[in-house]
C-alpha cells in the first residue's frame, strides 16, 4: 500500500497535545497518544508539534526502542512543496560569480603575456633577419 503524503501545511495544522503531528526524516508521525508517555516529557514533543522535528530527535540519540515506537506512530511521508521552509543550506551565489570573475582576470592576464611573448619573438626575428642581411 502506497504511504500517505502530507504537505508541510497540513502537518503543520496538528499542534496541539489532543492532535499532535510531526515530521522526522520526511516521514509523517502521528504522536497524539504516545505525548503523555514520552519519558523526556511532552513539552518537548509540543515544542516542535507541526514541524520538522528530526534535528531535535537526533540531536538526543534516542534509542532503538525509541525509533520502534515512532514506527509505530508513522502515518504517512511529507511530500516536499517549494515554499516549504528550507533546511540550512548555504547558498554559494556569490562564489561563482566572484570566481568566474577572478577565472576570466586570469585568463585576460595570460593572454597578454601570450601576445607579448609573440610580439618579442616576431621583433627577434626581424632583428636576426636585418643582421644576417647586413653580414
Ligand atoms: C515521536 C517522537 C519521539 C519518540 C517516539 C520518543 C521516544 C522516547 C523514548 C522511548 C525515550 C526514552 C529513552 C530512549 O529510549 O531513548 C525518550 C527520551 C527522551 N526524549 Fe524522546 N521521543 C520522541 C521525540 C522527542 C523529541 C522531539 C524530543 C525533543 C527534544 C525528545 C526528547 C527526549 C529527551 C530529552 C529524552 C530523555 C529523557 C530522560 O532520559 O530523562 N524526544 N524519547
């Protein structure tokens, strides 16, 4: 049977200790009745009711038997919509730009000493020719 899929908006609607949804590593939990038995607590569970709460499970290191009970809470999986909030992920924007503008300095520097290279060798050249004339 295909999983479920949630939105970001929907779980996000199922905050409270009656009706309390969270997401952990994509995946949909239902956790309303196991709230009052979380041995950490239920304040924690309602601090991050409706949202992403993987970095705060993890971030315990919960136990296997842990991660069985959240098997058993599983109600589906979150299906990721662009406006969702983001995860940290550092945007490098302004690298690219600044690198293929150093990228494009240095080649222009190459080329000049390419043609000034060419320049000397070609006046050399002449230089040679005008003396072995002169001989
Ligand atoms: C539905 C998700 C969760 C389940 C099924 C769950 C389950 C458990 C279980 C079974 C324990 C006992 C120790 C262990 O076996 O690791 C525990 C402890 C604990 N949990 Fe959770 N937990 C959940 C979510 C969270 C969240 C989101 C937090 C947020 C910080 C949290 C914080 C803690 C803390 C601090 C303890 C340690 C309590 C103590 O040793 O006094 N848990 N949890």
């Amino acid at each position: 049977m295909a999983d479920k899929e949630f939105t970001y908006a929907e779980v996000s609607t199922h905050t409270t200790k009656k009706d309390v949804h969270l997401v952990i590593h994509d995946i949909v939990y239902d956790v309303t009745s196991f709230v009052d038995e979380h041995p950490g607590g239920e304040e924690v569970i309602l601090d991050v009711g409706g949202q992403d709460a993987t970095e705060a499970f993890e971030d315990v290191g919960h136990s296997d038997e842990a991660r069985e009970v959240l098997e058993g809470l599983k109600i589906g999986v979150l299906k990721r919509s662009a406006d969702d909030p983001k995860p940290k992920v550092s945007q490098p924007a302004n690298t690219s730009s600044s690198s293929s503008g150093s990228g494009s300095g240095g080649f222009g520097i190459g080329l000049y000493a390419v043609v000034l290279v060419a320049a000397l060798a070609y006046g050399a050249y002449h230089y040679l020719e005008l003396n072995a004339e002169k001989a």
